[in-house]
C-alpha cells in the first residue's frame, strides 16, 4: 500500500495543562491544497481545515477519519475529540468525453476551450485528441498513434501483422468482411512466427511494436483493426 502523503508538523510548544489531540493531515499537492497546519490541537475545540484544487482540478469530498466532522465542501471542521487523520480529495476537471483537461493543457491544447480541443486532430493522424489520451499516445506527433504498421506475409501460411503499442495499455486485434461492418470479431494470433500457441486474448502493450502471427489459410477477411481492449 503506498504511503499517504502528509504534510510535516511544526515545533509546537504544548502547555503540561493542556490536553492535546492529534491532528494529521494528508494533500496531494499535485492537485491542491490545505490552508490548516497539521499538529497537536487542545481537545474539545473544533479546527477547521480548508482546501482549494489546483487548476484542472476539483475538490471531490474527504477521506480519513471523518465522522463526527462538518464538510461543507472545501472545508472541513474537526472536532478534537481524538487522534485523527483527514485529508482533502482532489479529481480532474474533464471535458465532455472524458479527457482531463490537465493532459489537454499538457500538450498545450487550450486555445478554443476544452470541448472543441478534445475532438481536434492537431497533428492530422486520424486520430482526435481525446482517443490520442485514452491510447497514450502523443496528440502533437503523427508518429504517435494507434495503428496498424504492416501487414505481411511472414510464411506460406503465416500473416504478420504490426502494430505500435504503449506500456500499460492492452490491445485487440479484430476483423470484419466490410469497413461498415458494425460488428468486428476477435482475431486468434500467436505471438510465434511458427502460429504455436494461439489465442484471442488481449495483447499487453510494450511501448514498442508488437507483432503477431494470423493464420493465413483461415476463412478471415481481409479487414483489420487494432484497438485497445475494454
Ligand atoms: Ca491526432
Ligand atoms: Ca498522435
């Protein structure tokens, strides 16, 4: 489990009358902020921990240890009424088909409002800016898309089909008898030249091309895609 980020907690001098609570607090700074000092708080007040979402982003709730608080929205009072951890939530900003505008702003992709940037082809490889996100691929280089490369004849039975790939994403390969063909089916392959060992599992991305094998002596069509799998 990865550690949760928390902010550090100031010297404070604590009164031997007093007695104190702890108070932690978490932030991931990427996305916002927290306005209160995490410490050592007199028990029986209330403190109240405000938050403000970076740009592109927005605050999404609390987490942590939460009962018996107040949230109106980006503030949260705490009773001190024991230990305790909280820590503000933060989620991207997304235009209409789901892209972050963070990763539109990224790549510089600001100019007509999120909405209409998503759908741009700025770098004219056929693919929008929103697919270019979810393929992680780069909406600045045509070099960077999800295609297919090549398609060769490996052996007398053997169809090599080439395709570019990003780590962490997984593929499919699919066919159809007709590019309006609404239904495409999956395409066994093997990853061997020899066709050993063949499947219509997803393919996991490399970062580099992946190629694989289709039997050429098989009644499949002649359309191929590659897409990336649900
Ligand atoms: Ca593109
Ligand atoms: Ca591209």
């Amino acid at each position: 489990m990865a550690e949760r980020p928390s902010m550090s907690i100031p010297l404070q001098v604590l009164s031997p009358d007093v007695e104190y609570v702890q108070l932690r607090i978490g932030c991931d700074c990427c996305c916002g902020c927290v306005s209160c000092s995490a410490g050592f708080y007199p028990i029986g007040i209330s403190v109240t921990v405000r938050c403000a979402a970076e740009t592109y982003y927005h605050q999404d709730g609390w987490a942590g240890d939460t009962a018996g608080c107040i949230d109106t929205g980006d503030a949260l009072v705490v009773p001190t009424d024991r230990n305790r951890y909280v820590e503000p939530l933060f989620a991207p900003n997304l235009a209409p088909l789901g892209t972050p505008e963070c990763w539109l702003a990224d790549h510089g992709l600001t100019q007509d409002g999120f909405a209409a940037e998503e759908l741009k082809d700025t770098d004219q490889d056929g693919m929008p800016a929103w697919a270019e996100y979810l393929a992680g691929t780069d909406p600045n280089d045509a070099d960077s898309a999800l295609r297919i490369e090549s398609i060769a004849v490996a052996r007398q039975d053997r169809v090599a089909v080439s395709f570019s790939t990003v780590a962490g994403r997984s593929y499919e390969l699919v066919t159809a008898s007709s590019l309006t063909q609404e239904s495409w089916l999956p395409v066994e392959y093997s990853m061997l030249p020899d066709g050993a060992e063949r499947t219509s599992a997803s393919i996991p991305g490399t970062g580099g091309a992946v190629t694989v094998y289709l039997d050429a002596n098989g009644d499949t069509p002649g359309y191929f895609r590659v897409k990336l799998s649900s």
